[in-house]
C-alpha cells in the first residue's frame, strides 16, 4: 500500500497541515491524484457539521476564511463540482502541482506512487495591480 502526503502551499502564508490518503496502486494519473484528493475532503466536510470548508478549491457562495471558506448557510458539496473547478484552476495555472519532486505539466500524465508521496499544491496568488 502507498500513500499520498497532501501539502498546501500559499506563498506568504504559512503551510496548512498536511494530511495523507491511502492508496492501493503503484502508478496514478496526476487527474485522479487530483480527484482523490477532492472527491476525500468533501466527503469529510459532507460527514461534519462545521460550516467552513478547508479545501482546495473555493466552493460558490462561500467567503475566504482564516482557515478555509465559511458557507452562509450549511449545505453539502458536490464532488464533482469541486472537482471541474480543481482541472480548470489547474489549466489556468492557479495552482501548481508537484509530485514528489517534480512538477506536473500535464493531468494525463502516469505518476508512481511509492511508500509515502508527497503531493504539494501550490497556489498562486495573483499580483495586486498586475
């Protein structure tokens, strides 16, 4: 069995805890890397009461938060939703993507997957004025 050890990165911002996702293949595609990943953390937010959502992507109707995005009202997301919004971030450059040490230029692309992975999402933030 591998694993995957998801990390957050903003620059300027300090690391968000990482959190790690069992797998049982030794190869995956960066796309189902990424839908793991998105497809788990909704799945835990749909399974709490809390209203605010630490996730990659900030779901509609929702405001940035110190440690995540708060909803107005409690609703569960839909994976698939957070999901098309996670590919199109990613083909727009809103975020990188490195897999181990390397970074992912392509969501088809074959990845291995060893013992412990280290996934590292790094989002960019957009200059002010630029």
């Amino acid at each position: 069995m591998s694993s995957l050890k998801f990390i957050d990165k903003i620059p300027g911002h300090a690391e968000a805890p990482a959190w790690i996702l069992q797998v049982m293949e030794s190869t995956l595609t960066a796309r189902e890397i990424l839908r793991r990943r998105v497809y788990e953390e909704v799945l835990r937010f749909n399974a709490q009461p809390n209203t605010v959502f630490q996730g990659l992507m900030q779901p509609t109707d929702t405001e940035r938060v110190l440690n995540g995005y708060k909803m107005r009202e409690r609703r569960p997301l839909v994976w698939q939703e957070q999901l098309a919004q996670a590919v199109q971030a990613f083909e727009r450059r809103g975020f990188l993507l490195i897999v181990g040490d390397r970074q992912v230029e392509n969501l088809d692309e074959e990845l291995t997957v060893a013992a412990e992975t280290e996934v590292t999402f790094l989002k960019l933030v957009p200059l002010v004025g630029g």
